[in-house]
C-alpha cells in the first residue's frame, strides 16, 4: 500500500537523522574502541595468539580480519538483490528494521564474549558488521525520497553529527566504566568491556524505535505482485543498465571508491599505527579516538557549508587535497603530540567527505523508484574499498617492514580519487541554498 510523504517534513527528517545517533555506537565502540581492545587482551595470552575457531586453530589477528572481511564480502553480495527486492516490494523500512534488529542483538550477544563462547562471538560479531552495513544501505535510501536536493548536503551533515554525538556519549559511559569499575562494584576485569556491548545493542535497537516510527515505507507506491526473488533480479538488472547510461555518476561511484578507499583504511589503522609505531599507550589511542569525533562534528557542518558556497564537487576536492595532505604528514609524524594534531586534522575532514559523499551521490541519482539499489552499489564501492585497501595497506607493510610505507599506499589511492573528482563537470553539483531549518 503507498504511504505518501511530504518532502522536507520535519518530524520525517528528525527520525531520518535519528538513526545516525542510534546506529553509530557499533562504529565506535564496536569497529574502532573497546571491542578490538577486549579481543586483544582475551586472546594475546591464549597460546601464543594462535586461537581455535571451530576447531581451526588460527592466529587470532588474522581471525579478527578475516571475520570483518568476511563480513563485508557477504553484504557486499547480498545488499544489491535485497535492495533490489525491497524496492520492488517497496518495503525498504522492513528490510532496514530487519538489519537493525539483527547487528543490534548480536552487540548485545557479545555481552556473553568470553574464552569459553569464543567461537561464537566471533561469529556474532560478523553478524553485528552484517546488521550494521545491512542497514544502513537502506537508510541513505532514504535521502533523496524524503528531502528536496537543495537539502541533501545539509540534512546528511546533520545525520554524522547527531552519530559523532552520541557515539561519544556512550563511550565515554563505556570508558567510565572499564577505567573505574570498582566504583560500581565491578570485581571482573572483562565484565566492563561487556557491559558495553550489552549497552551499544540496546542503545541502538532503543534509539532506532524513533525512525521506524516515522519513517515512511512504501513511498512510492509500488504495487506488490508476484515473487519477491525472481522480481527481485529483475529490478537489479534495471538499476544496472540505467547505472550504464549515467557516465557522471559511474565517475563519482570510481571517486569515490579509491578516495573512500584511504579514508576507510585510515580509520581502521589510525590506533594500530599509533601503538606500533610511536608506541602510545591505550588511553592516548582512546583519546584520539575522542578527538577525532568531535572535530568532525563541526567537519561536517562546515562542508556542507562550503558545498553550498563552492558546490559539492570542489569542496570534495578541497577535502581530499587535505588527506593527500594527512598521508603526507602520517609519513613523517613521529611524536604524540605530531598524531595529536594529526588526529585533529583527520577530524576535521572525516565528516565532512563522509556527509557530502552521501549527498553528492544522491544528487547525481537520476528519477527513479530504486533508491535503495542505486544506493547498494554507493555500498559495495564503501566494502570492497575498505576490503582492498586494508589489504594493500598489510601486503605494503609485509613487502617493506613498516607501516610508515604503507601510507604511501593510501596517498596514491587518495590521488587517483582527487584526478576522477575533478573530471566530473555538472551543473547539479552547482552551490545550492538549504530551505530546511
């Protein structure tokens, strides 16, 4: 049944931008701080860090990898057939609920993340990036049906700034409580840490209740007929011809691949090259994590900003002029206080190209029902980016024997990027003013 919405309707935009502040503590908490810190210490002291997963006895960093990998490569597979599926069905929000639901329980399963589980919280964890990922390709569909274009820049900064938001508010709980947890009474080194867990699954599943609320479904009135799989396959076949015919959005999806491509890794490697190669202790690396997301609050404000004075092309390149300049710099940080002002610097760029990269692409759609394939193929640029150029980042780093190497690795990347983004001409990345408040 159609469900009709108002473009620019405040209460649907709120729950719109809402979801950011539910979904965005598994990227923090889960992705990037505690979790990789409680795996660490659960498996450095177990056999030399060689683990048994299901009977396999692997290296356990190489485990860790391997299940986000594996992650990744799944709903890299899955998300253009099930978006495919929900457009034609034009039930995107069930789909979106239903990843939802599925990342946020396994965060809250991980509360139960011990030795003696080990095997299957590792695979709860890869079903925690599944949900995650699921998900959120069917909320950045959402954007171009539920807001005119002149908003996207604006109403996508809004979104990462309420996540950077409350990302924050929750691991500073969660840093309280695995720093001071003899003030609660807590006796377990490992039960704070899993305490956190329990809170992202319940945080995001709680929070996410607002935007299912009001978000609207079926909006553009699509009729359900016939099956759902075989249908399915249709759509995506569509969506892939049209995707031939559009030469500036083929050129943006390639732009942003291989700038994405650095951007990603940076974020993955940002703590692992602070520990390895300028040996900075836990709460130093957590700190920066802190840094990093509230510069970027005022990052993404500021490009969308920019993008309505200079247009969305060039204050993407404007942004990524910046990380040539980072990678540069990474190169040849070798104090905390140089990562420090690095980390700023990050900060200040990373949410900026990561909202305008989302608005850029949802400008560059053309009319069309199939928001939500268009917008797995946005998705599966993001996952097998972040597959290839983590890989590349650790064959760099196994060739020449230092991590300082692999940087020169993202500047190419970073470069290719930069040479697409300006070879795409179009008046409808031209400076735009936001009507919405």
């Amino acid at each position: 049944m159609m469900q009709t919405t108002t473009k620019n309707d405040p209460k649907v935009l709120r729950a719109w931008c809402f979801y950011d502040w539910a979904n965005s503590v598994y990227s923090l908490v889960i992705t990037t701080a505690i979790f990789p810190i409680y795996y660490v210490a659960l498996t450095k002291g177990v056999n030399r860090g060689v683990v048994s997963f299901f009977g396999l006895d692997i290296a356990a960093s190489v485990l860790y990898s391997y299940a986000l990998t594996g992650a990744f490569l799944i709903i890299a597979f899955l998300s253009p057939l099930l978006t495919a599926i929900a457009d034609y069905g034009g039930n995107k929000k069930s789909f979106m609920r239903f990843f939802c639901y599925m990342g946020s329980s396994a965060c809250m399963g991980l509360f139960f993340f011990t030795e003696a589980t080990f095997s299957i919280s590792v695979l709860l964890f890869m079903i925690a990036a599944i949900g995650f990922s699921g998900s959120i390709v069917f909320y950045n569909a959402y954007l171009p049906e539920i807001a005119t274009e002149e908003n996207f820049d604006k109403l996508s900064a809004r979104g990462f700034s309420l996540g950077y938001i409350g990302s924050m508010i929750l691991l500073i709980l969660s840093l309280a409580l695995v720093l001071f947890p003899e003030a609660v009474g807590i006796e377990d080194k490992g039960l704070p840490a899993r305490i956190s867990f329990l809170m992202t699954g319940l945080w995001w599943f709680g929070f996410s209740q607002y935007s299912f609320a009001y978000l609207p479904n079926n909006t553009k009135g699509k009729e359900k007929e016939g099956g759902y799989l075989l249908n399915g396959f249709r759509e995506l076949g569509k969506v892939f011809s049209m995707l031939k015919e559009l030469p500036l959005l083929k050129r943006f999806l390639l732009a942003f691949f291989f700038y994405n491509m650095g951007v990603q890794t940076v974020m993955y490697v940002a703590s692992l090259f602070g520990s390895k190669e300028l040996n900075l202790p836990d709460t130093a690396l957590i700190t920066v994590l802190l840094i990093i997301q509230a510069v970027a609050i005022g990052g993404a404000y500021f490009f969308a900003w920019l993008s309505g004075k200079i247009g969305n092309t060039m204050a993407l390149v404007y942004a990524v002029i910046v990380w040539v300049g980072i990678t540069i710099g990474a190169f040849f940080v070798t104090t905390g206080n140089q990562y420090y002002v690095l980390a700023f610097v990050v900060g200040a760029v990373m949410g900026g190209v990561q909202a305008l990269s989302r608005s850029t692409y949802s400008k560059l759609l053309p009319e069309t029902t199939d928001n939500a394939s268009f917008f797995s193929f946005y998705d599966i640029c993001d996952k097998v980016g972040l597959a290839l150029g983590t890989l590349a980042f650790g064959i760099t780093e196994q060739i020449f024997g230092s991590m300082r190497n692999s940087i020169l690795t993202l500047l190419v990347f970073f470069v290719i990027g930069l040479i697409a983004l300006l070879s795409i001409k179009t008046n409808k990345l031209a400076p735009v003013t936001p009507t919405v408040a």
